[in-house]
C-alpha cells in the first residue's frame, strides 16, 4: 500500500498509549493509496469504532486489517497453482 510509509512515520513518532479517536484527528486525512483507489487513513480506522492502541504497531496492524476492497487486485484471484481433478476447487461456471 503506497503511502503506508507517511502513516508509518507519523504513528511511529505518536506517543501511546492512543485513541482511534486521537489518531484520526492527528492523521485521518492522509491518503493511502491503493491498488485499485485510494482512503483516508480516518475512514480506514474509523471502521473499527473507539479503541485504544497499546503502540504503533497495534494501529498499523488495525489499519491494514480493515482497508477497503480497493487494497486488492483482482477479487478472488490466487496465483496459487488451481485445484486437482477432485478437489475441493469452486465448482465450474458455464456461460
């Protein structure tokens, strides 16, 4: 996720413990941007309603756990090898 790297830097140098309500008013309007889009740091966490974070790496962690479907590619793509015949790969679709 591009621009992680600026939410980085600010919630590293921020002192804890800390609210999601006073991170999102010290950094909310910083964009991330991903891969299909972009969000505010706010509207990322703000998902997650009022918590408090023991660290920097307990808010990173949150954050990227609750971006939107923007941050992925394709939706159900893996580039993992597909099923074996007999598998328990999706069942097949005809068009």
């Amino acid at each position: 996720m591009r621009c992680m790297a600026d939410v980085d830097a600010n919630l590293d140098a921020h002192s804890y413990p800390a609210t999601a309500s006073e991170l999102i008013e010290a950094y909310g309007e910083t964009e991330l941007e991903l891969q299909n889009g972009s969000e505010t740091f706010g509207e990322a966490l703000g998902r997650l309603g009022e918590t408090t974070y023991e660290d920097a790496d307990a808010a990173k962690t949150a954050v990227m756990s609750v971006v939107s479907e923007g941050a992925i590619g394709r939706k159900g793509y893996s580039d993992r090898d597909a099923p074996t015949v007999g598998g328990m790969g999706p069942s097949p679709v005809s068009f």
